[in-house]
C-alpha cells in the first residue's frame, strides 16, 4: 500500500513550474496525509494567488495518481510565511550563477552587439526557412498553451514583410510609450503581449519595403524599445530564409532555443535543413522539430489524405539530429480561428508536449541566469 | 453553309504564337477548300519544324471548328520560301519600334541600374509575398505548359535562401561556362534552361546566409552572367517578402508582368496584398492573381474540403483592381511531382489559361520590342 515516504518521493519528480526545482528541495510540501489509499497534501506556494498554481496542482496530482493503489489525490494549497519566503530568496540567490558565456553578451559580428535579456527568463525563436509551413501557427499556439498555464508570455513579430502574428492572435491598435519610454506591447485576450510592425503600420495592406540594414534595425528595435516587463517566455517569429532578418535574431538577441517548424513535403525539408544548419552554425541551442500539416483526416469519411506526401517528420529530425517534437495535422479551424484571430482557442497534445519541453529546459536553464527569483514575486498578477 | 471567306475571317483571329500578329496579315494562310463542310486549310510556316508549328495548328482548327455547320477541319503545314521569307523579315523589321521607354532601362535607384533583356522577349515575375503558397509550383507549371506549347522558356530561381525550382523541375548538376563566357543554364528533360543558387552550391542542405548586398549582387549576376540565349519567356521565382530579393528583381529586371499568387487563408491575402502593393508602387505590370490551393476533392468521398477557408482569389482580386487568372485545387499529386521533380507532367486549365493570357500580352507588347523577330528563325531547333 502507498505510504507517505512514497508519496514524498515521488513529489520530488515535481518542479515549480517557474523556480524549476523540485517542490520538495524548495520546502513547499508541507502535510501528506495517506488514509487507505486516500491521499491529501498541502504545498505552500511562494505568493498566494500564484497564476501559476494550478499547473503546480495538476502536476503534483498527476505524479501521485501515477503511484498505483491510489484510491483519491487531494492537493491543498497555502502560502508560505514572510520569513519561509525570505529564507528561499537568500537560497535561490546564492545558487543563481552570474552570467559570463560569451553566446549572451558581447561583440558577435562586424558592427553587432548581443543585446541583453532584462526581466525575460527564456527567449525561445520559431523557425523554418521555409514559408507558409506555418511558423506563426505554432509561435501563437505554444505561446497560448504557455499562457493557458499561468505564464507570463510575449510574442514578437520578426516577421517585418510578412507579419502574421498580430491578427492570428486578434489584437489591433496601436501601441503607445509608456511611462519607462518603452513601448508598451498589446495584449491579447488572455494577456499574451504581442508587437509586430503591423501594429505601427496606418493600413496593414502596405508593404515594408526596406533593405537588410533597416529590417535589422527594426527587428532589434520591436525587441529592445519594448516594455516587455517581466516573462517567463518571449516567443519570437521567424520570416522564412536565411538571410537579414533571421541573421539579424540569431545574432542580436540573447537565445535560449530555437524550435524547428517543417511539412512533410521533401522540398520543405531541403529548406528546413537549410535553417537548421544556420541555427547550428550560429550556436543557437536547438530544442527539436514539429512537423506542421502532416495529414488531413477528411471530414465527411474520416480518411486520412496525406495532401504534402507521407508524414517524414521524424525521419527528417533523426537526420538533422534534434529531438522530434511531434507532428501536428492539417485541421480546417486552423485556418479559420486564425483568420478569425482566436487562435488562443486551439489547443492540440503536440503543442502541449513541446511546453512539456520548454518547461523542463527552462528549469536546466535557470541556474544560469542572474535573475532566478519567480517573476510571480514581483509583478502584479495577470489579467 | 460555311464557306471560303468565313474560314478567312475566322483565321484571321488566329496569331502567330510567337509574332503576334494574325496569320492572314502574316500571309501564312494558302489553300482553303471547303466541301460540303470538310475544310483543309494549308498554313506556310516561317521555318521548317518550327517548334510552335502544332500550337498553330490547334489554334486555327479550333477557330474554325467555331464556326458550326463544319464536319471536319484539316490543317496542313508547309515552308515559306527564302523570298517569302525575307519579304516577311523587312516587313516586321521595319514595323518594330525600338525601345525607349525609361521603364526597360536607365537608373532606377541609387546605384541600381536596370539591366537589358538582350534576347528574351518576355520576363515574367511571379510573387506573392507570403510564403508557401505555391510560387515554385506556379512558375514551374507555367514553364511547363509554355514549354509543351513549343516555345523557349527559362526558369531564374531568385529565391536564393529557399530555392525549390531545381528540385521541382528535376534538375541537378553544375552549370558551367559556356564559350561566350556566361554561365550556361541545365536543362529539364524538356528543354527548360533553368538557373538556381542550389545548383551553384555542393550541398544543397547548407544555407546561404547572406545580408541583403550580396543577395542583391548574386540575383543580378543569376539574370546577367547567364546565357541565357533567345528565350520566349524567361520567369522569374521571386521570394517571399518585400524586403531585398524582390526589391533587386523588381529594380533591375525589366520585367514585362507579373503574376500574383495568393491562397484561401485571409491571413495570405494580408501578405498578398503588401506584395501586390509593392508591384504597383514599383509600376511593374501585373498580369493578373491565380489562387493556389482554392480546396481539396477528398479522394476517398470526392467531397470538397476547403482546408484553408473559402476560396476567395476572386473577391481579393477584385479588391487590389487586378484581372482573376482563375483557382487551383489542393491536388496530392503536386507535392508528389514535386518532390519527385516531376512537375513537367503536371497540367491544369488554369495554368493554360494564365499561358493563354501570357501569348495575348506578349503580343500585344511584341511591337516594343527592338528584336521583333521569330527566335525560331535564329536557333538550333530545341532538344
């Protein structure tokens, strides 16, 4: 029968969804009860009303459940005291290591500086190389998956001649400075904040029609004159190729991954392998690859119609040497919840095991940065 | 009952495919008999084995197939003579004016200056700003049918960091230098001269990660350093985008139209519209929108999926004030093709009627050009 040293343990498996530690290192499991396969715990979060304590709930219930003979889960929670807080920050500072490897900072082209991070745990780039594959899908998808977990998230629009970002996620208007000087990006409706050259556009039908060095300056522009406040995640959308503007992401800012977006067309992973070894050749650490529109189950008799050949995601990953993140298939409310900006209404498995994934690299990721105190700690709770 | 002179008038609507100009006028029409509505028409044709001969042909027995109450139509070749022949030479030499327009040449930007078009008669773009949609398979069709239809075709690839049209049309290699010195494009099993940054690089999986200047300088040395030779229509792939690629291509071609490409999803016709934009602002001439991927005929249940919404190329036209060049279903078979560098057999009414629209033009534009003569009259009879 399960007792409470196993429920202990296996407690331990789960990290704070920000801090990235286990719960039980951090001290905040506090009463385990085990009454006939009956178990309740109490775990004390850090700030009460933490956006962030429902998954920390869930996955605590998940990893109980998971021990076997267990006949209920019952996750409790409570704030921890002034005094337990104080105690945790004094730890987690003293563990926190400054940031010194040359891919964060400095010099890293001709006339390029590596711009810094601020108050932005992790900046995670979408690319592909090749159009239409359906990065802005998958930037906005992921960025709502994260936000549907309580995160604090940001998405910005690379994008400068093709921008997407703004209307598969519904946001319109025009951003103002705020009170720093910064910009202040717009909010979605579950408060991702988003900017894209859309929103500083008067008539979004009219082109940029600008050369590399003002794209460059522009991209750097939408990420370091913005107001991004405190995130746990900046996702930042691509525009296919390799050359300006992605050269100009890889090279300015400070990035803590990078997910590959292909089809299962064999010309889409010629281009594909293309980006990924640009992102190799400039030492971006690459999480994996998701192959978009894998197939389409039909509608009216269910068959499964692979419209861009055979599904080749995974081959095509094992070939690259990344971790194959999943496939996703062609579904028509795609298209129509992103013409229709509700795209935060989607939610797929796949999108969900790449936040998995964020998540626990992420959690790898936080010794290294200077900031290692939860952003909950310090903002005011999301809208 | 059809008779004689009916035939004449009929045929006089008929062009040369590559003159432009009605074969009446041409004096190319010979013998028309006409029995009890069986008519043989015999057509002098400017060089033996002209290339072009059978689209003659079909194109007059189908107008007099118009004509009704004909049971049959027979349409005969034969050869002018040398005199016949240099008659027509003086007369289409003397009616040819020289261009001068500032569009074909002359500075166009600082630094930029508008290259010549030496033996091509047509130089058609094809764009569409948002990626993905189809620019590739678009260009390669309509080289496709515009090759089956006899004439002399090239295919400049200017995406140079997604570069699809080698695989597409199946071709591999390197190019070399000819004796003129320019770079002699490959071939397709068909006889389309094809020029790709992919067929220059030793993997085709490496980027070319290049800032705009060099991208610019590379696109120009594509159009300027090959030889290309007389060519009926030379298309160029442009990439997505309205940044440096396209900006080169619109600057320093002279380009005689441009065909837009767009998709269902109004999130393209967004980024379509920016491109379609940049055209105007750029005055290149636009042809006309062909939608891609209008629906999908399930193959199981034939019932129509409209993957990525409803088909609305025609509404999207309408607004940018653009001729609709008509829509084209999400077909498996292309992604097949293409993967398999078998585009060369792919055919659809909408990519002959978009040739159709491309021979009108040109022959409308074919009294600009300095070189009015046949390019069959100057080449080795194609591959």
């Amino acid at each position: 029968m399960v007792d409470k040293n196993m429920v202990l343990e296996a407690l331990r498996n789960v990290l704070d969804p920000e801090i990235g530690r286990s719960i039980v290192d951090l001290n905040m499991v506090r009463d385990i009860t085990v009454d006939d396969g009956n178990v309740t715990v109490k775990i004390a979060l850090t700030v009460a009303h933490c956006p962030l304590a429902k998954t920390l709930q869930t996955d605590a219930e998940n990893a109980v459940r998971k021990l076997g003979d267990v006949r209920s889960v019952k996750v409790d929670t409570t704030t921890m005291t002034r005094k337990e807080l104080e105690d945790l920050k004094l730890k987690l500072q003293s563990s926190a290591t400054p940031v010194s490897s040359p891919k964060n900072g400095g010099k890293v082209g001709p006339g390029i500086e590596r711009l810094g991070r601020r108050g932005i745990r992790s900046i995670i780039a979408i690319i592909s190389g090749k159009g239409g594959v359906g990065k802005s899908f998958v930037t906005s998808a992921l960025a709502s998956e994260l936000r549907r977990r309580g995160y604090e998230v940001g998405v910005l629009d690379a994008d400068l001649t093709g921008p997407s970002i703004a209307k598969v996620l519904g946001v319109a208007g025009k951003p103002h400075k705020g009170p720093n000087g910064g910009i202040v990006p717009l909010r979605t409706q579950s408060g991702i904040k988003v900017m894209s050259i859309n929103l500083v556009l008067d008539d979004p039908s009219m082109p940029v029609i600008w050369r590399g060095p003002i794209v460059n300056s522009v991209i750097r522009q939408l990420y370091w004159d913005v107001d991004w406040g405190e995130l746990h995640y900046l996702l930042v959308d691509l525009p296919p190729g390799t050359s300006d503007a992605p050269l100009t992401v890889f090279q300015s800012l400070p990035l803590d991954g990078v997910v590959v977006v292909s089809s299962p067309q064999e010309l889409a992973s010629m281009i594909v392998s293309k980006a990924v070894n640009m992102a190799k050749k400039m030492d971006a650490p690459i999480l994996g690859l998701v192959e978009n529109m894998s197939y389409l189950k039909c509608p009216g008799c269910s068959e499964t119609i692979n419209i861009f050949g055979e599904p080749k995601g995974e081959k095509l990953a094992l070939s690259l040497e990344l971790p194959f993140l999943g496939g996703i298939p062609l579904d028509p409310s795609v298209a129509r919840l992103s013409d229709q900006g509700r795209i935060e209404e989607y939610s797929s498995s796949t999108i969900a095991g790449i936040v998995d994934e964020l998540r626990t690299r992420a959690a790898k990721q936080l010794e290294q940065l200077t900031q290692g105190l939860p952003i909950a700690w310090s903002i005011e709770p999301a809208r």
